[in-house]
C-alpha cells in the first residue's frame, strides 16, 4: 500500500515536540489522514508519544492514522500500517 503521486502532492510534513515525523494529507473527498513514524526502539517515551499522536489526530477529526514502518526509508517505499 503506497501512496500515489497526487497524494504525496497533497501532504505537510510536520513535526511534533519530540521530533516524531507526522504527515497529515487531505483525500480527495476532504477526509484528513495522518502518518507517524518514529526512530529507537519501544520504550515508554515513544509508545506514550506514539498514542498522543494517535489520539489527538482522532480528536481533531483526523479519518485514519498510520505508522511508517522503518520510518522515512519504509514510508518512501510504500511501507506503512492503519493504527
């Protein structure tokens, strides 16, 4: 699953706080999507920034969230999964 040409067009690369890479795009029907990636390995700071990330975007209207998977690298080839 990757995104095509005109989706990659559409998004705005942001960063939070703790320097996590959060890619929010707007589909063609309006409905706003949001992709996190993160570097280290699991450890308490990342999985709580990870479901802050996750829930604010659900709180903000957000229509799905993924995770990159091997963060830019994997997100770059098309790798990435809905939270």
């Amino acid at each position: 699953m990757g995104l095509t040409k005109s989706d990659k067009e559409r998004t705005d690369r942001q960063y939070s706080e703790k320097g996590e890479n959060v890619i929010m795009s707007k589909t063609k029907k309006g409905k706003r999507n949001v992709i996190v990636g993160q570097s280290g390995g699991p450890t308490a700071a990342i999985n709580s920034s990870l479901a802050g990330v996750f829930r604010t975007a659900k709180d903000r209207g957000y229509a799905k969230v993924y995770g990159m998977i091997h963060g830019i690298q994997g997100f770059m080839e098309g790798r990435y999964v809905d939270l």
